[in-house]
C-alpha cells in the first residue's frame, strides 16, 4: 500500500517539477506516437476501405492476413526493423538505427494492420448499406470507395484511437530499435521500463501515471473533436 | 411543392421504349424471372402488382441494370450502351441516403454524373423545390422523417434528370399523408414526361397512379393490360383472385416439378396458370 502512495507522490512531484529531462521524454513520446499514428492511418484507411468496397480475388486472405498481423508481436517487429536498418541490412546506409525514426517505423509496421482492420470492418458495414443505391446512381467503384471512406470518417475514430492505444503504450520494439539513448530516443515506456529494472518503483509507476494521462487526454481531445464534428457537420 | 418543370433539361437523346425479350433470371437453384417479355414506352406510368416474392423487384433491378440475366434480351433504344449513368434512375423501398446534408446528397448524385459545379446549384434548388424540401436543404439527411427521405431520394433521382425511373414501393413504409406527397410528385413527374415504373401492393394505388399494369405471379408476368380494363375485367384469373383480395399460395408436389396454385375461395385448372 505504501509504495502505491509512494507511486501517487512521486508521479505528482515529476509532473509538478516538470524537469527538463521529464518534458523531452514526454514529448518525444508524443512526437513518435502521434508521427507513427498519422503516417499509419495515412496507410491502413485506403488499405482497410479498398479491401471493403473491392471485390478482387485474394481478398478473404488479405481480410485474414490484417486480422492476424493486428496481434503481431512488437518485439519482433522491432527485431525486424533492427535486421531491416542495421548496418548490415538493407537499409543499413541510412543510418536510421536507434533515431526516433525507427521507432516510427516500428510503431508504423504495428499500427497499420489493427487501423487497417478496423477500418474494413467499419466501412464494410457502411458499403453494405450504400452499395446497391451508389451503383444505381453510376458511381464508379473508385468513388464508391471514397464516398464510403469520407461517409464514416467519424466512425473512423474509434480505428484511429485504438491506433494510437497500441502505439502509445509499445514498449519492445521501441526499446529494441530505439535504444533508450537519454536525450535521444528515450520515451515514457523505456524509462518505465528502465526505472523498474533498476528497482526504481516507485518512479517508475509515477511515470506511468503520467503517460496514462496524457493519453487519456489525446484520447478525449480525439473523441471531443469528433463529438464536435458529428454536432456541427452533415451527418 | 413547386411547379418546376424538371424535364426542360432532359437530354433529347430518347432511350425508350425498353424492350425485354425472354428474359430469365435465377440465383442458385431458384428461379426468379420466367420468360419476361414486355415493353415500355416513353412517358407512360406503369404499375407492377403481385404477391411477394412475385418477381417485381427483381424486374426493376433488372431494367435498371443492377443484374444481369440469365437469358433474353433487354433492348434500348438506339441501342444505349452508358443508360444506367445517363438516362435513368431508381428509387429503393428503404431510402438510402448518404451521411450528408440533404444539399450534398444530390449534389454527390451530380457530381457522380460529371455535371459542372456552376450547372448543380439551380439544379439541386429546383429539385428541392419540386420535393418541397427546400427548407431542410442543409439538415442531415438521415435526420430527415421518412416520408422526406423518400422525397430526398426522388429528389436526388429526378436531379440525374431521367428519361425512366423506376421505383420499388415507394411508398411501402409511409402514412398516408405522406404517401399522397409521394403520389403527387409521381404525378408531376409524370406529366413532365419521365417514364414511371413502380412496384406496388396497393391497389388503390395502382389504380391511381398506373396507367399500365402488370400482374407478375412467381416470376412471370401473367397479364399486363390498360388499367382501366384490367381492374374492371382481368382475363388471368390468379389476376382476378389477387384484385379480390384472395390469398393465393402455393405448393410444389412431391411427383414433380408442376405447381399446383389455389386460392380462396376457389381452385383454379392448373392450365390456366
């Protein structure tokens, strides 16, 4: 019981200080996570709304395929990207391994299939209620599938969210191709980590507090907006 | 409602009559449409009656494009390869509408059909006018009650500016003050020369509304004649029984393939069917 008060204080004395080294972790999470995120759905919501509108063959093993990889293990993930960007590898020469970048990649490589499934799911349900009057009016297929997409934009937030869940909280492969080097790619999660290797408890459950909170705020900063949106826009 | 004339921008290019030449139609095992052999002129109002599962929805579906059959012909006028973009519309049982103000939903109808943005204005204006939703222009269209909502999609369907438009149970789910907004608009549309083709279970509204009729009855169509005369005198006598409100239902023998009818509260000579 003592730790866990231990735990509360120590998490309000780190953000009450706000030292400088607490703030650059803390942002570097955002900056990854959020980076990850963006670039992520940029990928998954095409992915995941073509595999909804398109009939093609294949397209049963590609539904399987992103339902499968939404349980990838971020540890191999992140040995994937290692082999991918070490020196020895194929992308060895640009010298991404542990920079920020590559725990984008990973986090990318992560996120992309679980957006990419939701968003099928959600646009699949909304294509099977459109599809037969958008043909009647002599849409096209490519823009069923954009009218499809931009029509459950709202719903997609739930995809988006579930995104950055995963991505926020990823440790194993951020370790693993980040490093946790302090200054430089050092995240709320590694120094979780980190801090409870060393026996740090206390701090490090305070730290954990903290990134609860802050995503729990992008969390109702995200559904906030698309609250908002759904009040004031057509739907 | 407004009195716009819609058709004064319908495209000269006449598509009808539509022609279906011994069409069949099935899914699986079951066979839907039978021998369809029917014609449809320009500017009349044609009323497709029978008991579900008769087949009027999937001639409708048929006409418009959305399946292709089995067998037969359906024939254009001209001979029209990009009709289902260009000429004709449909309105469904349910309305589907977009998640978008009632303004987008036809506008996105327009811009599916490549019509200019400066062209879409005046153009969703007069068919809002027409529908008498001017007013809830810019509410969610799935806000709207369903009575408007059907507006909305005749809206949207009259906006493509058809030559034929077909409709399946219009007004199935409506009340009847709604039903008669529905009813007057077909009217109007009607007499701007667009071509009706609409699926009904309510006689007194094919009565109204139909200047043709065509009973179908297990996906064939069993009498198609004037309505006048085919409500005062049907020569089909699963016609006769279906006006007189009698049940009609079927059953297969177990020998064969033949299908004996009955209704109440006579049987009829399997010949006759």
């Amino acid at each position: 019981m003592d730790d866990i008060f231990q735990a509360v204080n120590m998490a309000f004395v780190l953000f009450l200080q706000l030292d400088a080294d607490l703030f650059e972790i803390m942002i570097l999470s955002l900056k990854v996570s959020l980076s990850a995120l963006f670039i992520a759905t940029r990928i998954a919501m095409p992915i995941g709304s073509a595999v909804a509108v398109y009939r093609f063959s294949g397209r049963k093993a590609v539904m399987i395929s992103l339902n499968i990889l939404m349980g990838l293990p971020p540890v191999v993930v992140g040995l994937f990207v290692y082999l991918m960007l070490s020196r020895n590898g194929p992308f060895g020469v640009f010298g991404l391994l542990f920079t920020p970048t590559a725990m984008i990649i990973a986090q990318v490589i992560l996120i992309t299939p679980i957006i990419a499934a939701l968003t099928r799911q959600v646009t699949e349900e909304l294509y099977n209620e459109y599809d037969e009057q958008l043909i009647s009016l002599g849409a096209s297929q490519f823009r069923r599938f954009t009218a499809v997409l931009f029509d459950a934009r709202y719903k997609l937030l739930t995809a988006i969210l579930a995104g950055f869940g995963r991505a926020s909280a990823e440790v194993g492969a951020v370790m693993i191709v980040g490093g946790n080097i302090d200054h430089v790619t050092r995240v709320m999660t590694t120094s979780i980590a980190m801090e409870a290797s060393k026996g740090e408890l206390a701090t490090a459950i305070g730290l954990g507090l903290i990134l609860i909170t802050m995503a729990a705020i992008i969390n109702l900063l995200i559904y906030f907006i698309g609250d908002m949106a759904q009040k004031y826009g057509n739907i | 409602m407004g009195n716009v004339n819609i058709t004064k921008n319908i495209q000269l290019n006449n598509i009808l009559p539509l022609r279906l030449e011994n069409i069949n139609y099935s899914i699986g095992k079951r066979q839907l449409l039978k021998n369809i052999s029917c014609q449809f002129d320009k500017g009349k109002r044609y009323c497709v009656i029978g008991p579900n599962g008769a087949g009027k929805t999937m001639l409708l579906r048929l006409c418009h494009g959305l399946i292709k059959p089995d067998s037969g012909k359906l024939t254009w006028q001209n001979n029209h390869k990009n009709h289902l973009i260009k000429y004709q519309a449909m309105v469904f049982q349910r309305p589907v509408m977009l998640r978008r103000n009632s303004w987008d939903n036809i506008n996105y109808a327009l811009s599916v059909k490549n019509i200019p943005r400066q062209q879409r204005k005046s153009l969703i204006e007069q068919v809002l006018t027409i529908t008498g939703l001017l007013d809830q222009a810019k509410q969610p269209a799935r806000q709207l009650s369903l009575g408007q909502q059907q507006r909305l999609a005749i809206a949207r369907a009259l906006a493509i500016q058809p030559q034929i438009l077909f409709m399946d149970e219009p007004t199935a789910s409506l009340d009847p003050p709604a039903t008669y907004q529905i009813e007057q608009l077909i009217n109007q549309i009607s007499n701007d020369g667009v071509t009706i083709i609409m699926t009904t279970h309510d006689l007194g509204q094919a009565k109204r509304i139909g200047e043709e009729i065509l009973f179908m009855f297990r996906g064939r169509i069993k009498e198609q004649a004037n309505s006048e005369e085919f409500f005062k005198n049907p020569q089909n006598d699963l016609a006769k029984a279906f006006i007189n409100g009698d049940l009609l239902w079927w059953k297969r023998r177990p020998d064969g393939d033949n299908v004996q009818i009955k209704y109440k509260p006579i049987t009829i000579n399997k010949t006759n069917i």
